[in-house]
C-alpha cells in the first residue's frame, strides 16, 4: 500500500496579546484544488506550499465517489503516528477524520476520530463575513451572525449541526482589546466563551511575564552600561507602553470618556521599581563585586587603572566610573571613597537597596517640571562624608511583647508597655537588667498598644486594649494613678499629645478619634470620618493639623482650630503607622503590604519606598526632621532620609519589630519586639 503523508496547516491566533499556534492536519488522500501534487508543497510559502492556501472557496466537485473512498485502518495508524498523541490530548491538534463516502449533502456523525472533512475544499467560508474556515475542521462555535458564543440551533452551517467531538478544539476566545467599545454579539466583557467573563490572562500575570521575560532581556548586560539621559528616556518610555498595554484605559470620572493612564497612575498600579532603578541599581551590586575582588583579578586592575597616552581635546566622556559615583550621591553616599566603602558588605547592600528602591513619583513643582526629572539625580540633597549608623547598647527583657515603648526627656528612663503593666528601666545606668519599677494598669491579660509621656515628663497616658485610658503621675515618690478616661471603645490603638499637653487624642478600635481635656478629665469632641479602627495618629509641631491613619484604608487630616476634616488619601492597603515630619509638611504612611510613602501635605509630591518585606507597623521621625525610622514584622529596623527615602542605616532583630521611638535629642532609639524585650540603640553620626 503506498504510503500516507499528512500535512498540517498552521495557523497563528493571537488570544490576549498571547499567541497560540493551532494545527489542522489536511487530508492527504484528498486531491489538491488545480490539480498540485503534495509533493509540490515547499515551506518557503512557494507555488504549492503553505502559503499558497486560498482563502475564497474553490468550485466544487462533481466527480465520481470512487475518488473519495474511506481510507484503511493502516493510513489511520500512519496518520495517528505523524501527529504527537500529547497535542492531540490536549486539544491543540484536531486528528484528522475519515471523510464521508455519502455525498456531500449529508452530514455525517463524527465518531471518535475526529470531525467530518468536506471534500475538495482548501477552504470554507463562514457566515460571518472574512472568517474562513481551514480544511479538515469544523468550528466548535457559532459562526452565524450574532457573533461569537451564539446558540448552536441557530447556526445554519452543516459543520455545526454536528454533535461536538471529544477530539475537537477548544473554542476561540473573544479578544476585546478596548473593553469600552462593546462588539455587537459579544458578552458584556467581550468573552462570552468564558464562564463568569473573566479575561484568559490576569493583569498580575502579566506583570509577572513583563517581569520574568521581557525585562531580563531588555536589561541584559546592564552593569555594563553608561546610559545617556535620552537613552533612560527612551527606556521610561518602552517601559511605559509595555505598562498601559497591561493596565488598559481608565474612565474620567470628570467627563466619564475613556483616556490613557498617565505615568503617576501607572508607577502606582505597577508598585515595582522601574527600570531606571534596575539600571541604576545593578551597575552599583556589581562595582562592589568588583572592588572587593582585590589586585591581583584583571577586572579590579582596569576599574582602578590608567590607561596610557593623551585624550583628546574637549570634554571627556562620561564614564562607567562616573555613573557609579553619580548613583552614589543620589541616594545620599559619599562618592570619593565608594571603593573603601564596598567593603563593608552590609553598608554597601543597603545602598544597592536604597538605589533599587529610591522611586520619585512625581516631581517636586521647586525642580522645575518634567525637564528637572533628568536632573534630579544631581538636585537631591546628599549626606555628609561622616555617614550615619547605630549600635546596640542595652537589651531590656520586660517578660511579655513589647508592644509599646517611649524615652524620657532628657533620655534617661525608657518605658516598655506589654501585657498588663508597664515597665520603666533607667538605661543612664550601663549593665542595668532589672526595672525601676512597674506600672499595673488595664487588666491583667489586656496588652497595652500605646504610652506617651508629656512634654514635662510628670505624667504618664497608657491605653490599649480596653475602654479606658490611664494617666499616672510621675511625680509622686511612688508613681500613681491620677485619673482614668473612659470612652464607649472597646480598645485604643494609638495617642497623641497636644504640644501644650492640655489635649490627648486617642484612635479607638471603632474609627473615632476622642480628644480629651487632660486638665479636667472630660471628652471634648469626637472626629468620626473612619469607616473601621484607626490605627495611627501624630499631630503638627504648631498643634494646629491631626493625621490619623485607619484600618479603612484611609489617612485623614483635621483642622483642631475649626473641628473638621480637611484632607483624605485612599491608599490599597491598610494603614498601620504614620509620622508628620516636625520641621516640614511631609508625612510618611506605612501599610500592611509592606510599602512606606511620603506625601507633602499641600503638593501631589510622593515617594514610595520599598525596603521592608512585610507590614510597616511603627514609624516615627527624628526630632530634627531630617530623618525617619520605620519597624515592621520582617524584624527590620530602617533609618530613612526625609522625604526622598535614601537608607541611611539598618538592623535586624530576631523577631517582630512592633514599636519604636526616637529621643528628643536624636541620639537613642528603642524599639519593642515579639521576643519579650526591648532594645537600645545608639545613633552614631
């Protein structure tokens, strides 16, 4: 018996920006339209090959039957054999079936081989006009008028009045690239394929392949690279193209059209770094690679080399050197000895972060626009050559979860808050392990979640969880409870005291925030805005603005003069900690996603940071405004450069960092972990 060649017609679909390659084997017994031989097909898309497929219907054949015999189990086995059984399983390879020995005016019941082939046709128009169907291959869904996804008892075409086959392939998806403009005959989501309308390929998904795929390639030998301004444009602008196709339109909420998202709205959705500071940052982990390789490897030799002979005349090039030096100041680190400071691994892989993670999203208005962006490298302040770091000096083993801590002014006693009482330790005294004395408040088994001290440093505010606050007197030779405030919420999760020290203000668990007369131990007023528990709270230096941040995603402002709400951010995450800076207008928010943003408080400006790897759950600023420290459950503590976020140190611990504070003379910080102890530290400049 001669033998039986199968040849497959390929066709590229593109699905969601995806393209899927179907294959549909062609009937090798069947005769060619023009009478072309198979042998005359050829791959290069030649008089007979692939490309020479006709997509209008060719006449149709009146011969005899005999041509068009069934054919033999053997060319089955062959057919079987040419085509992988793993695309067949799958759905991508429609097996080809036996064609019908009845006329072409019946149709007749596929069996399990595969659909019925008309004979004679390289191809079969639809009834949607420019849809043309391959040869050997029934569509699995309606082609009738009202477009894809219709009912099958309306389609008129004889391929579709056949009961489907298991072999068959899986139905075309609805592709709606702007899912504003709806398709007549299509769902309301463009995918009526899909049961519950949902796109093939999610926005996270994509992100990941834009990720995974496509930035390593653009991004290969980058530590090599010394981009020009117009090449890190070029790049900003490739990169976001890649995002608006990812992300889609956006409906004006003002004039209700559709509009691309603008680049703010896009770094925001994207939450990544870009691909400047994966330019920036990758250049900087490899210089240290090669600083600390040492004299004797060639790479360190050409880094620190001099090249002989005379430049030519006008300004030299810029070199890698250079960018590397450049990178350095704009995160806030001395570039004369950067080789001397590439020995310290950890200082050095902190300043590869802070590259990786400085992220401007908009442009301050004083730099001057979208012209200063290219700029800002050489605006941003930078530190002194003397960086700044911290040690530990004392651990303080309280016995529960630090949940709470603050420091006396001047620093000399620091009071951790855990379960039931607080403790106070005199940490003037080097090598002290016990408390001076402990403070039983709430109940017994209630966890204290904030203490203050007033400015005076006489009286002592606690709350937690329960629905009363506790003031002690310090004065006294033995510390006592003065008053007690009681509110209608179950538990306080964070105070504030007024610069005065006449008011406390306490974010309870049910979104209010109570402000009390400390003098007279009475509410005053409840701000209500929270739509769930606010979590965080600090105030002005003038006493005039309250920041609360909530559960609800929210971080409010109040004016305390007029009694009302004057400002609300919508975040994506919850918010758990906030700080306002005392010297400037800028406040730092940290959330449970392990984000940590700056806003000004009367400009759009705003910088995300992202060092932790979990939920921020304490922040506060440096008396001096200059920085800021932040503690989350990845047991990190980070020192912060106001606003622009350069990591100017930073600490593990063994645990939870739930609690932090700063002395009034930047010198100290002590943070409160979930292993039962708190922890000094001494600010070195």
């Amino acid at each position: 018996m001669p033998a039986v060649k199968a040849y497959i017609v390929r066709l590229l679909i593109v699905v969601d920006h995806v393209p899927v390659l179907y294959y549909f084997p062609q009937d090798p017994s069947s005769p060619h339209p023009n009478g072309e031989h198979p042998g005359d097909i050829r791959e290069n898309g030649e008089k007979g090959g692939l490309g020479s497929i006709k997509s209008e219907r060719p006449p149709s054949r009146s011969g005899s039957s005999s041509s068009r015999s069934t054919p033999s189990l053997k060319s089955k086995d062959v057919r079987s054999r040419l085509l992988p059984q793993g695309l067949i399983n799958c759905g991508i390879v429609v097996p080809n079936a036996d064609k019908p020995s009845t006329p072409v005016s019946k149709v007749t019941t596929p069996t399990c081989s595969g659909a019925p082939t008309l004979p004679g046709s390289s191809g079969v128009k639809s009834a949607v006009p420019g849809v043309v169907l391959p040869p050997g291959a029934y569509p699995p869904f309606s082609l009738v008028a009202g477009g894809v996804g219709g009912s099958r008892s309306s389609d008129t075409s004889p391929y579709n009045s056949v009961a489907p086959s298991p072999y068959s392939r899986p139905p075309m998806l609805g592709y709606e690239p702007h899912p504003h403009v709806r398709t007549p005959g299509l769902g309301s989501n463009g995918l009526g394929g899909i049961p519950g309308g949902k796109p093939l390929l999610s926005k996270n998904l994509k992100v990941r392949i834009y990720k995974t795929v496509i930035l390593p390639v653009v991004l290969y030998g980058c530590e090599t690279w010394t981009p020009t301004l117009r090449e890190e444009h070029r790049l900003r602008v490739f990169e976001n193209k890649v995002l608006r196709k990812i992300f889609g339109t956006k409906r004006d909420e003002v004039t209700g059209e559709w509009r691309k998202l603008h680049n703010a709205e896009l770094h925001a959705l994207y939450s990544s770094p870009d691909i400047i500071r994966n330019i920036k940052s990758r250049p900087l982990r490899w210089a240290g690679h090669v600083a600390r390789m040492g004299e004797s490897r060639n790479a360190y030799r050409v880094l620190v080399g001099r090249p002989e002979g005379k430049r030519p005349l006008g300004r030299p090039r810029r070199r890698w050197e250079d960018n590397i030096k450049m990178d350095l100041r704009e995160v806030g680190y001395d570039d004369r000895d950067w080789i001397d400071l590439a020995q310290d691994r950890d200082r050095w892989r902190a300043c590869v972060r802070a590259a990786m993670n400085l992220r401007c999203l908009f442009i301050p208005h004083e730099w001057g626009g979208s012209a200063a962006a290219s700029a800002l490298p050489n605006r941003c302040p930078h530190r002194s050559r003397n960086s700044s770091t911290c040690r530990q000096i004392n651990t303080l083993s309280h016995g529960e979860v630090v949940c709470a801590v603050t420091i006396s002014n001047p620093t000399k006693y620091v009071y951790t808050g855990g379960k039931g009482c607080v403790k106070v330790w005199d940490i003037s005294q080097p090598g002290s392990k016990s408390p001076v004395s402990q403070l039983d408040c709430l109940q017994r088994d209630n966890y204290i979640r904030s203490v203050k001290l007033l400015p005076d440093g006489r009286t002592l505010i606690v709350g937690g969880e329960a629905s009363n606050l506790s003031i002690w007197d310090l004065a006294s030779p033995t510390p006592r409870i003065k008053a007690e405030l009681t509110s209608s919420a179950p538990a306080c999760y964070a105070l504030a005291i007024s610069p005065d020290s006449k008011v406390c203000f306490s974010c309870c668990s049910d979104g209010n925030i109570a402000v009390w007369d400390l003098h007279n131990q009475t509410l005053v007023r409840q701000f209500q805005g929270h739509t769930d528990g606010a979590s965080c709270i600090d105030i002005s230096a003038d006493g005039t603005k309250l920041w609360t941040g909530g559960l609800d995603n929210t971080v409010r402002s109040w004016d305390l003069r007029e009694g009302r709400q004057l400002q609300q951010h919508d975040f994506s995450s919850q918010i758990f900690s906030l700080g306002y800076c005392p010297t400037g207008e800028w406040l730092a928010v940290g959330m449970e996603n392990s984000n940590v943003e700056v806003l000004h408080a009367a400009k759009p400006d705003k910088y995300q940071l992202h060092l932790h790897e979990s939920c921020v759950l304490s922040l506060r600023f440096a008396a001096c405004g200059k920085w800021f420290v932040s503690t989350g459950k990845d047991n990190l503590l980070n020192a912060w450069r106001t606003p622009y976020g350069a990591s100017i140190f930073q600490s593990k611990e063994s645990s939870s960092v739930l609690s932090c504070d700063i002395s009034a003379d930047d010198k100290y910080i002590v943070t409160g972990s979930g292993d039962k102890k708190a922890t000094v530290y001494e600010v070195i400049y």
